[in-house]
C-alpha cells in the first residue's frame, strides 16, 4: 500500500511549489462542494491568450478531491472525463466549483465546473475517486 503524505508540492494546490497554483479552495461540508477562483497566466497556455486543456483538467479534478475532503473523505483520482464547452483565456478569471454526487463505499462519484465571468460553463468534468487512507 502506497503511503499518500502531502509535502506542501502539489501542483495545484502546494504552498511550496514555486510554479504551481496554489489552489485555495472554500469548502461547503454540508453540501460536499469546493470553489475557488482562478486566473490562468500567460505561461500556462496552448495557443496565443488560450487555456492549455491539461490545466483546464487539473483544476477539475483538484475541484473533484476537495468536494470529497469536504466531507473529510482523502481520496485520489480512479477516472476523469473532461468536456470542453468553450474556450478559456489567459488573465480571465474563473470560478471552479467541485461537488460529490455520491458515496458507494470504496469509491466516490464527484463532478466539476470552470465557470466564466458571465457565469456560463466553460468545463466540466465527472470523475471516481478511490477513497485512501492518509
């Protein structure tokens, strides 16, 4: 069995990663739901002034494990299936929002959205999340 231990390097969310994203989300436990806002920075795109997709994903999945935390599950990603509904730029900000759709023991159903300014997805994302011990 794996030993899962954060060392503060997460890509999205780590505190000590000089690169990352330092993702923050607010947690609802109540609901099982986490949000944060987000402004991707030129460095982080495919195209000119375009979100590169793989960013797109990582915070929809980070969105997905801190719903889940949100009920006090540690958990870590089995499956992730993104959907791009419309392109996202560069220094636009954004809000994520993650939500556990159901507990069915080992693992957690859980879904995510990149919302825009005008409120319209822009992403979305259904993901497994297999429950861990931390």
């Amino acid at each position: 069995m794996m030993d899962f231990r954060d060392n503060g390097m997460c890509f999205a969310c780590g505190e000590k990663n000089p690169r990352g994203l330092k993702l923050r989300f607010r947690l609802n436990e109540a609901a099982g739901e986490a949000e944060e806002e987000i402004v991707f920075p030129d460095d982080l795109q495919g195209w000119d002034g375009v979100v590169h997709g793989g960013l797109l994903a990582t915070v929809l999945d980070e969105a997905m494990i801190y719903a889940a935390g949100a009920k006090h599950i540690k958990s870590i990603t089995g499956e992730i299936t993104v959907r791009y509904l419309e392109t996202a730029r560069t220094g636009v900000g954004y809000k994520v929002i993650g939500r556990v759709v159901e507990d069915k023991g080992k693992i957690i159903l859980a879904e995510s959205e990149l919302v825009g300014p005008d409120r319209r997805p822009v992403a979305r994302a259904r993901g497994k999340l297999f429950k861990i011990k931390a």
